[in-house]
C-alpha cells in the first residue's frame, strides 16, 4: 500500500473516531441524572478515544512528511 493510500485510509479512520468521540460525550452530556459509574466510565473510553486520534494525528503528520518527501 502506498504512503498516499496510508494517508487517506488514516484520514478516514480519524474523521469516524472523531465523529464517534462527539456523539458519545453528546450521549454522556445528555443522560441526566443516571448511574454516576456509568457516566464515569464513559467519560473515561471518551478519554482514551481522544488519546487515541491524537496517537493517529501524530501519524497522518508523519506520512505526510513522508509523502512530501516521495
């Protein structure tokens, strides 16, 4: 696969984590009173999902690199 195909699979992941990261803290924002421990825990996967587009950030920066260097 090439560096440019890398680069727009990645750009695609990215846009759908984000997209799934917004909908989920729109889910917590909006129970209400509920289980305190299932808010936390919720609010806790949004974290990590957060790590984890901007692990996947610092990699589309580093295939661009690559691929302005092609």
């Amino acid at each position: 696969m090439s560096t440019k195909d890398d680069l727009r699979r990645l750009d695609e992941d990215l846009a759908k984590l984000k997209q799934d990261n917004k909908d989920l803290r729109d889910q917590i924002r909006d129970m209400g009173a509920t289980d305190q421990f299932e808010i936390a825990a919720m609010i806790a996967q949004a974290d990590e999902r957060a790590g984890l587009i901007a692990e996947l950030e610092a990699r589309r920066e580093t295939l661009r690199l690559r691929l302005e260097q092609e």
